[in-house]
C-alpha cells in the first residue's frame, strides 16, 4: 500500500518510514487539539517520572559520552578518515564552523546568552552563595557554561561521529538505524530498522518544534518590547508561519546556497552584537571577564559532570540541566546528521577537537561578555534585570531588557530580532533537509518532500506552544522530556557500535577478519537492489534506500 501511494505522488524515498512518520506526527496534532487536558496529564506526568528517577543517569551518561570522545580521539582510531583515504574535507573549516554552530547552537545562545547567567546569579543553584554575590556570579557562570560547553556538543558529536563512519566509511544510508549496523547486520532493512527510524523522525520533529516555540516566545517578546506588540498564541502562530515560510524557501534553495549563506550571514551579525556589547560595556572588566570565566569552566567542569544534587534534592537539575540534556539530545538525529553531512573527509581526530573545541569556544566568549556584562548592570549600574528577568519571569524577553542598556538599544534590538529569526530559519530548513535524509537515505531526493517536512515542523511547533493546557515554555519543557529519553539510550549503543566498527576495520590476522570488515558497504548494496528489483524498480524504491538512478546513501554511483 504505502509503496504504491509512493510511486503514484513521485516520492524518493522509504514509504513504510514517510508515511508512518507523518500519519503518527498528524495523529498527536489532532490529539493534542482535541484532548488538550488529557495530552496535558500523561505529558506532565511521564515528564515529571523521568526527572524524579532517571535524571542521575541523563548526568553520567553524558558525561560518558565525553569520556568516550576524548579517548577516541586520541586513540589508535583517530587517523581514521571519515570517508575514502585519499577524500578532502567540503568545506574550508571557517565555513565549516559556520554551518555546524547556525544549525546546532546558535539560536540557543541567543535565548539563553542573558537569560540563563542573570538566573542563576539572582538564584544560586547550589544554595550556598547569596543572591547577587560574586559568589553567586561564579556559581552562575560554571553552570552556564556546563550546560552550553563541552557536554552540548558531546550529544552533537557522537551521532554526528557514528553517522559519518557508517555512511561514508561503509557505505550505510543515512538513517539511524546504520549505526545499530554491527548489531543488527540487514536487519536495518527491515522491520527493526525501520522503526529505529520512525522514532528519530518523530524525535528530530519534536526536538525541532520546541526551538521553533523558543524562538518565537523569543521574537513575540522583542517585537513586545520595540512595536507594543501582544504577546499572544495568535501572534506567535503568525511568527511560526512566517519563520516557516522563509525555511521553507532556504530549503528549495538547497544546502551550498540557502543554509550555508545564511549561516555565514548569521555567524557575522552575531559576532558584529557581540562585538559591540563588548566594546560598548565595561571593556576592561570583560577581557579580564573571559580570562577568568575559562578558569572557572575548567575548575567546575569535572564536580558538575558528575553532580546530582543528592544531599540538596531540591529538583532544580531536573528543570535546567536534565531538560537541557533531553532537549539536546532529540535534536542529536538531526543535528548529527546535518554536522556528518558536511564533515566528509576530516581524520576522527579533526573531526571530534573540531566539533568539540571551535563552538565550546566560542560559547565560552559569548556568555562571558553577556552573562559578566548583565552581572555589571545588576551591580554597578542600578540593576533591574533581576526584577524584569528573574522575578516576572520574563526568560524570552531577557535579551531585550538587557540591550536597553546600551546605545542606540533599538536598533540593537531590531538586528537582534533578526539574528534570532535568521538562527531559527537555518535551524528549520537544516531539521527539514534531515528529516527528508531519515526517510530516504540519501541527500539527493525531490524538494518537495523537504518543503512537507519543512511545514510539518511548523504545525508542530505550534501546536506544541499553543494548544497545550499548560503553555509556554512549560508545555515545550514536558514534551522534549518525554521524546528525549529513547534518544538518549541509543547514545549507548552508539558507542559500542562505533568501537565494534572500528576494531573490526583495523583488526590485524587473517583474511577471513578482513572479510567480516569489508562486506558492509557491499551487502548494503546487494540489500537495496534486492529490494528495488521486489519492488518493480520504482524511484528511491519500495526498500526505501532512497538510492535513485543507481546512487547508493551516500550519493555515490554504484558499481
């Protein structure tokens, strides 16, 4: 049925995983339409079960997921090319850096760059600083850049490491259920693999759909603070739609043209703000600001990898840093798949410092100017961002209440709006290029089939934001917290795959463990040509491989 329905509307890709995704995706928007209060409950409740019981393992998972990184990077893997030996990397590594901090973070720092600093320093986390201390300024810095260093882009780099191996060392599709590979053999054909996949559509959908609710709450709140404009459901459903509309028209432009520009463009303006935050505050205080602040990253680095608030108990970390963990990790498919797609030809080594170091870096000078700079207003310059942020819980308008603070504070609050609507742009059409890639295996597929996904993660994302019960970024909190957890298992096996994989590639003896190595990308191939000819030969074939006018997942001709 579903294979028949693909070839009659022209469809390049897996119709069991398209179709079962969409029908699924479809029936929680009607659901949570028509049964606001009963999606509310079980929400609310599976969301609060996981924060009470499985946070303390989110904490060492990811933490091990670091570890993990670190050690094969530096180990006798890590001159592994992602790709054939003699391949070169895509993209120069300034434009590299580029597209991979636009899709992954960059639409985070700027709602969180001020929000999440003047939080903690009015609200210590630990409880033994008082409020507004430099205490407290440590403490809130160290948290800060826990929550946006290192461990962020650890759940980025391992999906992203595991789907670069499978696809371009091994020939695999782009799918998830690749990496399960060395576990399950062609079994990812089948079944199993196909439900591997339909579970990191739905998430990567989710997880793209709660950033979207951000950046608009986020938008609707700046456009509050310069136009008067309401802060409504109605207003932020137009945002949606616009946000959307424009996505839409990057992802139509493909990869090489909207996103990467877009990025590049979004990367300058965000380092032109940053720039002039920092040159039009208290300059001295922030050079030496940034200096310190690293030492105070690297000095709490270690005790909050492996803090669990035992003594305290006091549910704090499940509402900071195990939402952002569950967060992270549903956009880990996509953004995995996204930072994999433009990382071909790198060393694992490259890959894994690059990844890691460049936007941990980054993130490090980005909440140190605004996270210091918002501590200065609130202890040398008379303050109120307490007050506006912290107690009227105004977390979107965060950013905005802190630019008036400075010169020409509208016209920095207008490329602020933009740079956030540009982030989340570059956010969706990359998320609707992925989600296209689970379905079908491969980059190469019909734009409009990006386009759908492109406009179902806007449906989404507003019904999510509004149609809930609870609203706002409470309602945005439950659902990542929910749709996270399966995610962050498959993080696990991740890792076994990886070191099975690899092991097996440079295992030295006979050639009979040369001939368990090499047949991945081989049987893949036998697989999905078997499955097009049961298929009668339709494009992208009923098998779903995706592998149009004879091109294998990763887009190239098949011998």
């Amino acid at each position: 049925m579903f294979e028949k329905l693909a070839r009659k509307l022209g469809l390049e890709t897996n119709p069991a995983i398209f179709f079962i995704s969409a029908g699924l995706t479809v029936l929680f928007v009607v659901c949570a339409i028509a049964f606001t209060d009963t999606v509310d409950l079980v929400f609310g409740a599976t969301s609060d079960w996981i924060l009470s019981q499985m946070g303390w393992l989110y904490i060492l998972g990811v933490t091990s997921f670091l570890i993990f990184l670190i050690w094969i990077a530096f180990s006798r893997f890590g001159h592994i090319r992602l790709g054939p030996p003699d391949s070169t990397p895509d993209y120069t590594n300034l434009t590299w850096f580029c597209m991979l901090f636009a899709a992954g973070i960059g639409s985070i720092l700027m709602f969180w760059g001020v929000a999440e600093p003047i939080s903690h320093f009015a609200e210590p986390p630990q409880g033994n600083a008082q409020p507004g201390s430099v205490e407290a300024a440590e403490q809130a810095m160290g948290f800060t850049l826990y929550h946006f260093g290192l461990h962020t882009w650890t759940i980025f780099c391992l999906p992203a490491l595991a789907f670069a191996y499978f696809v371009y060392r091994k020939g695999l599709p782009f799918r998830v259920s690749s990496i399960f590979y060395p576990f399950l053999g062609e079994r990812v054909h089948g079944p199993i693999g196909r439900t591997i996949d339909i579970f990191a559509v739905l998430g990567t959908l989710f997880g793209v759909a709660v950033t979207i609710g951000l950046g608009t709450m986020q938008i609707n709140s700046g456009l509050n603070t310069l136009f008067g404009l309401e802060e409504s459901r109605l207003t932020q459903i137009i945002l949606i739609s616009v946000i959307t509309l424009i996505a839409v028209i990057s992802v139509m432009t493909g990869l090489d043209v909207g996103i990467k520009w877009l990025s590049s463009i979004n990367i300058v303006m965000a380092v032109g703000l940053l720039l002039f935050v920092f040159f039009a505050g208290s300059t001295l205080f922030l050079a030496k600001g940034i200096i310190e602040t690293t030492g105070v990253y690297l000095e709490w680095l270690v005790p909050l990898s492996f803090w669990n608030d035992t003594f305290g108990n006091t549910g704090w970390q499940g509402s900071w840093t195990v939402f952002y963990w569950a967060w992270t990790i549903t956009w880990s498919p996509f953004v995995g798949i996204f930072i994999a797609r433009i990382s071909k030809g790198r060393t694992i080594r490259e890959f894994v410092l690059g990844v890691l170091g460049l936007p941990t870096a980054f993130s490090i000078v980005w909440f140190s100017v605004f996270g210091l700079s918002s501590f200065d207003i609130e202890m040398n310059q008379g303050g109120g961002l307490v007050e506006e942020v912290v107690e009227q819980e105004d977390i979107p308008g965060a950013l905005f209440s802190f630019l008036t603070h400075y010169p020409l504070a509208t016209l920095l609050s207008m490329v602020a709006i933009v740079i956030v609507v540009i982030f989340f742009t570059t956010s969706s059409d990359s998320a609707s290029l992925v989600v296209d890639m689970l379905c079908s295996g491969t980059a190469d597929s019909p734009t409009r089939q990006r386009v759908f996904w492109g406009i179902t993660e806007g449906v989404v994302a507003a019904t999510v934001l509004t149609a809930s019960g609870v609203g706002g970024l409470d309602a945005l909190q439950q659902t990542i917290i929910v749709f996270g957890l399966p995610f962050f298992v498959i993080g696990f096996f991740m890792m076994a795959a990886l070191v099975k994989a690899l092991r097996a590639e440079t295992a030295e003896g006979s050639g009979a463990q040369r001939e368990r190595t090499a047949p991945l990308a081989v049987r893949s191939r036998r697989i999905r040509r078997q499955n097009r000819r049961a298929d009668g030969g339709a494009p992208g074939g009923a098998g779903g491989e995706g592998a149009a006018n004879g091109k294998r997942g990763n887009g190239t001709p098949e011998p």
